[in-house]
C-alpha cells in the first residue's frame, strides 16, 4: 500500500538540501579567496585576513542558502507536484482561456 503522492522528504531530501547549500558555501569562500588575493605572492599579514573574511562569507551563504531553499520548498505542496496542469497558470480561474470572454483584446467597448 504505497502513496502516489510525494512527500516533501522525497522532493528534497536533506543529505540534498545540505549538499546545495555547501556548495554554494564553498563556491562564495572561493570567489572571495580569489578576489582578495590570497593565491598572489602577498605580505604574510595579509593571508590570515584573507581567510578568515572568506570563512565568514561561506558561513553566511551557507546559512542563507539553507534557510532560503528551506523555505521555498515550504511552499511547494507535495499533492500538486505530479498534477498535470491543462489550463494558462497565470489566468484567473473564472476567465475562459480561449479568449472569447468580455476583456478580450478584440471588444469594442467604449
């Protein structure tokens, strides 16, 4: 007896939404290595700030990232994931899609 329907596990599961956010972590640290110089011959005080302001950015994207994806996939509704959707998404729902309602591009009101 098993469900059709995902779970919000199964849309994303945490080993993935961990894997995301370090990566983002790890690719931020990098970026801000790079631009401070920290792969040039510099002065050996320059190194350690260096690092540790590429340390703290990756700490904050990770954080953000994290929380971020965490709650976009709060929004998500598991049960509508495998609907299929037949109608435009953004119409309102008591317009008919075809265009022949009274807004129509082609009336004449005045």
């Amino acid at each position: 007896m098993t469900d059709d329907k995902p779970t919000r596990r199964d849309l994303m599961k945490p080993v993935q939404l961990l894997g995301l956010a370090f990566g983002s972590a790890l690719f931020a640290g990098i970026v801000t290595l790079v631009s401070m110089g920290f792969f040039q011959q510099r002065g050996p005080e320059q190194a350690p700030a260096a690092l540790q302001l590429a340390l703290i950015v990756a700490g904050i994207t990770f954080i953000v990232v994290l929380v971020m994806v965490a709650l976009m996939l709060l929004a998500v509704d598991p049960a509508q994931v495998k609907k299929q959707i037949d109608t435009p998404v953004l119409l309102p729902k008591d317009k008919p899609a075809d265009g022949t309602g009274p807004d129509a591009a082609g009336s004449t009101k005045r």
